[in-house]
C-alpha cells in the first residue's frame, strides 16, 4: 500500500488533472470533495473516454490521436487529448463515482479478488470515507514478486 496518495479535487478542471497525472507519472487518482470526503475515482480511462465522446461529437470520419499501451498512457499521448475547458466540466463531470475501496487491514487475496472482479487498476484504502493509501495492480505484483521463491 502507498500511503502518500495523491488525490484530485472534485472541482479541479479537466487540464489541472491531466497535468496532475503528468507530473506525478500515475494513471488515476481518488476524488475528493471540498471536505476531504472520498467521492470516486478518475483514471486515463475517463479522460480517453471523455475524449473520445468530444472527438466523435466533433470528428466521426476519425478515430482520435491516442492509445493505451497495456496499462500505461504514455505521457506524450496524454498531449493528444482533446482537452478544452469549454462547458465548465470539471473532475466530478468524467470521474467514476463507483469506489472501490478497503480497510487498511484486507488480505492480499481479498484484494486481488475485488481487483479481477472488478476489472480495475486500484483500490482505494479508506478509514470513514477518508482515503488513507492505495493498492494498486503494481503493488500487488510486487508483493507476488516478494513472496515467490527465488530460483
């Protein structure tokens, strides 16, 4: 678990989270609202797909200028969004407001089971609706790579 997490405001606008993204080299973030409170989660993924709804409502002769790479965007590609801040959307407009989340004290197992039946990337560690860390695909894998015996 990561217990320095970086967390997005619910408010900030669509070009503060992508450069947040970009600076701190992550794919998503937990979203909090203007009391701290835990409201849902953004990821690359929201952005390509709000990106792609705005680039079809524009352009339906192409598809748009960007793709994932397994599960890393590669950060030139995020240039590539069609970002604008017309419309006044912000983060709570494109998050995912379905959380998934556990207690600091969740088994590995538990974890990766609600990770594949979710088909996410990350959960959120969470004390009252606080977020207090995270546990995303690469620390579960580190923790594979940890336990494995080595040959």
């Amino acid at each position: 678990m990561t217990r320095n997490v970086i967390t997005v405001p619910d408010d900030a606008t669509l070009s503060e989270l992508v450069a947040t993204l970009s600076e701190h080299m992550i794919t998503g973030a937990p979203v909090v609202d203007e009391n701290g409170k835990l409201v849902g989660v953004v990821s690359t993924t929201d952005i390509a797909l709000h990106s792609t709804k705005r680039t079809s409502d524009i352009r339906r002769d192409r598809p748009p200028d960007f793709y994932l790479r397994g599960w890393e965007l590669i950060e030139d590609e995020y240039r590539s969004f069609s970002i604008e801040e017309d419309a006044g959307q912000v983060v709570r407009d494109i998050m995912t407001p379905v959380i998934f989340s556990v207690s600091e004290n969740a088994r590995f197992v538990e974890m990766a089971d609600m990770m594949v039946g979710g088909r996410v990337h990350r959960l959120i560690v969470t004390d009252s609706d606080r977020v207090v860390g995270i546990v995303t695909t690469l620390d579960l894998l580190r923790g594979l790579r940890d336990r494995w015996p080595r040959a």
